[in-house]
C-alpha cells in the first residue's frame, strides 16, 4: 500500500514530508515525491526507487514553503518510473493517490473530447487532469474537488494540493484510509496515525465518502453527500520509535525477537486480565453458535487455518476458513448461527473488509482481530479484540502472525468453556499451557544458531518443500510462503499425507524439504512419510523436539530443535524456525528483506 504525507505548517514542508514518509516505507514502495507551494507556485520533485533518492535530488533542487504534500508509490496502473511517479500535477493542481481509479478509461475518453490528454500511464493523472478542467471551467478548488470526487469509482485515499493555495488541502477516503492530524496553527494528513505520531498525536480518521477541506485554522469535513459532518478528534498515542530498527540489522529480525514480549503482553491480557476476559464473554455466546467463518489473506489467512483445529478439536464447532477475495464473489450462504471472524494485522484489507461487509446484517456478529484498534475493520465489526503487537514494519508479518494465534486460541478456549465440551480443570490446563507460550517462544529463539547454518545452505537451492500434519500443516504453508516472500526460493507447503498425491515426484537430491515434526500422535507418520522423501534421495530439514530427533536423526539433512511443548498450541512456538529460516535464508541471499519485491504491507486495493 502507498503512503501519503501532508503538511500546513509553519516550517518548511519538505523536510517533514520525507520524514513522514521514511516512516510509511514498511507499506512498500517503488518511487517517492513530494509537492509544495512556495510563493504561491506549485513545485513537485520525484525519484525512482528509495527515498535517499528523492533527498539527493532535493539537495541539488531543494523545494521551499510551508505547504505540502508527499507520497510513496506501489506501482499498480504505469511502469515504477519517474514519470509516474506521485505527486501528479496538471495545470493548478497536484494529486497523491492511494488505491485504484476503475473508471479512469472513461474519464480520460471524456477529457479528450474536451482535449485534455494524459502525460503519463497512470489512473492518479486522470484525477488531476479531471480537477485541474473543472478549475478552468471556473470551479474553486473546494469545488472541483468535489465534482472530480463525484465522479471517481474505485478505491482511493486523495490529497489535493492547488497552485496559488498556500492554505489549502483537500482530502477524499474511499476504500483507503487516511487521517487528518491536528497541531497549533498547523495540520497534517496521512496514511495512517504513524507517519503523523512526529508531529502530532491528535487524529480524526476520515469515514467512507469522505472529504476534508483542511486549511491551518483546523478541518471541516463532508460525508458522501457532501453535508456538513462532524468526525471526532481522538488521541493516538504511537511510538514513532516503532519505525526504528533498535539495533537490528532489519525489521524483521527486531519483530521476530518481539515475539516472547508481546507474546507476553496478549496473554496477559487475555487471560488474566478480567477486562480482556469479560470482553469475550460479553462479546458472543457461543452456545448460540453452529458455524464459524473465519476471512482472512495471506499470513492471517494461515493463523485461521491453524485456528480451524483448536475451534473444531476444542469446542465441536464446524470452521469454515475462507480467502477474502474469493469469499463474496462466492456468495455464500450464511446463516443467524454463524460467527463470522476476520482477520487483519493492518485492519485495512480491501479484501477482508468488502467481505465484513458482505456478512453485515447476515450473521450472528462479526469479530474482527486486528492489530489497529482504529481501522476500518475495528470500526465496522460488532467486536473488535486487538492482537497488542505493536507496530508491524516489515512486509512479511511474524509477530502480528503469532498474536493473531494467541487471540484465535484465546477464543477457541471461551467457545469450549461455554459450550461445555471442555470442563473446567480441562480449561484451566489449557489456559496454563497458553501462558507457558511466550516462555516456550524465547526458548525456540536459541536455534538461531543452527537455522542459520541451515539457511547458508538453502539459499544456494531454487525450491524447498515444507511438510507437516495436523496443526503443523498450516505452519507448512507459512513456512513456504515466508520463504518465498523474501528469499524468492520457490516453496510449496504440503500435508505430510499428500506427499504420495503429487509432490512425491518433485524428489532428489537438490530438493530440499523441511519437517515440522514434534513429537505428538501424528509424529509417526510423519517420520514415515521422512523416509519415503529420503529413499529418494530428498534432503530432510527436521524441526522437532528432543524426542523427535532422538528417534529420527537417521538420516537427517539437519535437524533442528524445539522446546519440548506437548500442547495443541505448538504451532505458535513452531513459527519461530520458519520465520528464521526465511530470515536469514533471505540475508544470505542479499535480498531486501524489509521491503521484498512486488509487496506491500498492507493491500488496501483488489
């Protein structure tokens, strides 16, 4: 997702758009500019790729003014070049954009009937070209804001800069989000409440169909039919020390070693302290319960996966685990019985939010899981729980991944206590074994060692299988889609018994294949489907416990040891090798592991 940064101030712009922006770089982004207004003259520069290429430029041709607007680009309509490269101007007006204009085509073929034609390849220029001709029919900026918003489908969060305006910024959400900040005589706009926590902790988050009209004296707002509205003004209190590395070479490496803390902090809450606890139970009663649907992508989609055991094996309830984006399109049928839960680290995922929307009025209640207590999917839920980890900066998520489980289990746990399928001492030994998992988490860390001695050798190999059972085959997945996420080693992840379906036949000697094994009532036939892949030649990378290796180190490739945790809650302590071995298989390779390729932290788009 892009990142947009605006500022009416009393200092010079430019300076604190990059600052703000070098704090939206976790969403992902291939090209960077900034536009300010100086003497009242619209100037813009733009640069391929990272921001310190937009700071040397603004060294050689530095913009002034007090008024500005900044923006990271994901390239989705137009090559990442420089050419489009955000901000957009035409005319009188400068454009940033997040999301994706559908009917620019149409808007375009109705500007060139009135031979207006576009510079570059992207659907954001539609936006300016179209605000900018409203103008020259004799629109003020309020106004041609307006009609140019009147008439854009899609997803967008907008930001307008106008020749001539130094006091003047107008803001559209639809489908993105983006927020207004306010300080003493200044104000700010941004993507969120991070890149504007260095100025100021004071946020209104725009509704949908919203539009503000900022100036320094303060913001008024519109709702979708343009009337008066009033949104409230809330306090935001975010570390922007969050965005800082603390010491570690990259994001993920600090977010994974975060996991024992904020591990610590969702369990606490949920299951000693009593608000955490009422929350659920007042929240949904699950004896009025028959379904449940779990909505989700990526990452999270996988925390449901694993999800899907503990509701079913714990509480006799039927789970159903959907990918967003396909969810609505299927249209499927859903009943006053169902709980439907949607997973988020962002709160903002276009696909997982259309589909909230789809089940509304549809179900018993929506529960939304997210890491952003602010964010469209908490707000539009029935309950929001938040997952208490902090900050997520790198693209590929870990410590969200592992609270997201902490809560699904801690759910799991009220649905067995108030179906009765589980009795109290059965609860109790349960709810004592999901305090033991930060503890069980910072043991798994001391692997690091040997997981990086495993990754210098996988990083050398152009594909990896990953095979597990039961709870484990979930982490399989993630832990071939870590790996491909930022080492781009081709992965797959299979349920152990599949291997004889299909995957069998991809074996030799270069294919390596990771194990997740603990030694549970499965491990058995698993360590029998280890050998089917040895006789063949495969390599096997097996992550187990002591017992596990003591009983099928024969053989092994590399072994690799967990904490001995005999609990249906292991996948959480099992995250930790695959997270590391993605990790470090990605820095031996050299590859950008905070900001992989062609990904973005948060996909506000379809």
């Amino acid at each position: 997702m892009c990142g947009i940064v605006g500022v009416l101030g009393k200092h010079q712009a430019a300076p604190i758009l990059v600052e703000g922006l070098k704090l939206l770089e976790y969403r992902g982004y291939d090209s960077a500019g900034i536009a300010t207004i100086s003497d009242g003259r619209l100037e813009r520069r733009r640069a391929l790729g990272k921001l310190v290429n937009l700071s040397d430029i603004l060294v050689h041709e530095p913009l002034r003014g007090t008024a500005g607007i900044g923006h990271t680009r994901w390239a989705t309509h137009g090559a990442a070049n420089e050419s489009n490269a955000h901000p957009h101007a035409r005319g009188r007006v400068a454009v940033v954009h997040n999301g994706i204009i559908e009917n620019f085509r149409d808007l375009r073929a109705f500007l060139s009937e009135h031979q207006v034609v576009p510079e570059t390849d992207t659907d954001t220029e539609t936006v300016a070209m179209l605000c900018n001709w409203y103008m020259e029919q004799g629109s003020t900026p309020v106004e041609a804001a307006k009609l140019t918003v009147a008439r854009l489908e899609g997803a967008y969060a907008l930001c307008f800069l106008f020749d001539g305006e130094e006091d003047l910024i107008i803001a559209a959400r639809k489908g993105s989000p983006l927020a207004v900040g306010w300080g003493e005589q200044e104000m700010y706009v941004g993507s969120d409440a991070l890149a504007l926590a260095p100025m100021t902790d004071e946020i209104t988050y725009l509704e949908e169909g919203d539009i503000a009209v900022i100036t320094r004296a303060g913001a008024d707002f519109l709702d979708a039919g343009f009337h008066p509205v009033s949104r409230p003004r809330k306090r935001v209190r975010v570390n922007a020390n969050a965005a800082d590395k603390g010491g570690y070479k990259h994001f993920m490496a600090k977010e994974i070693a975060e996991q024992p803390s904020v591990l610590g902090e969702a369990t606490e809450y949920y299951l000693r302290d009593q608000t955490g606890r009422q929350l659920l139970r007042e929240g949904v009663d699950f004896a009025d319960i028959d379904r449940v649907v779990m909505v989700a992508c990526g990452t999270a989609a996988l925390a449901c996966s694993v999800a899907k055991y503990w509701f079913e094996q714990l509480a006799g309830l039927p789970v159903e685990v959907d990918i967003a984006s396909e969810f609505r399109y299927r249209e499927p049928p859903l009943s006053k019985g169902t709980l439907a839960i949607f997973v988020s680290q962002s709160g903002e995922t276009a696909d997982t939010l259309a589909a909230m929307r789809y089940c509304a009025g549809k179900v018993a209640r929506s529960v939304a899981i997210v890491n952003v207590a602010e964010s469209s999917i908490a707000r539009e839920s029935d309950i929001a729980l938040p997952i208490l980890a902090g900050p997520e900066i790198g693209v590929a998520s870990t410590k969200a991944f592992t609270c997201q489980l902490v809560v699904l289990a801690v759910l799991a746990l009220r649905a067995s206590e108030q179906r009765g399928t589980q009795d109290t001492t059965r609860i109790e030994a349960l709810e004592a074994q999901l305090r033991h998992v930060p503890g069980m988490v910072s043991e798994a860390m001391r692997c690091e060692d040997r997981i990086q001695a495993v990754s210098s050798q996988l990083a050398r190999r152009r594909h990896a299988l990953f095979l597990g059972r039961g709870v484990m085959f979930p982490l399989a997945l993630e832990g071939a889609l870590k790996l491909k996420e930022i080492s781009y080693i081709h992965a797959e992840g299979y349920a152990s018994g599949e291997l004889k379906h299909g995957p069998i036949a991809l074996i030799d000697e270069e294919m390596p294949v990771i194990v997740l094994a603990p030694h549970d009532a499965v491990f058995d036939k698993t360590v029998s489907n280890m050998q089917e892949v040895m006789a063949r030649g495969g390599q096997i990378a097996m992550i187990s416990d002591a017992q596990g290796l003591e009983l099928a180190s024969e053989g092994l490739w590399n072994g690799i040891e967990m904490p001995t945790f005999d609990s249906i809650f292991a996948p959480i302590v099992y995250a930790v090798p695959v997270q590391l071995l993605a990790y470090y298989t990605a820095v031996e390779k050299g590859t950008d592991v905070d900001q992989p390729r062609n990904l973005a932290k948060s996909v506000t788009v379809e």
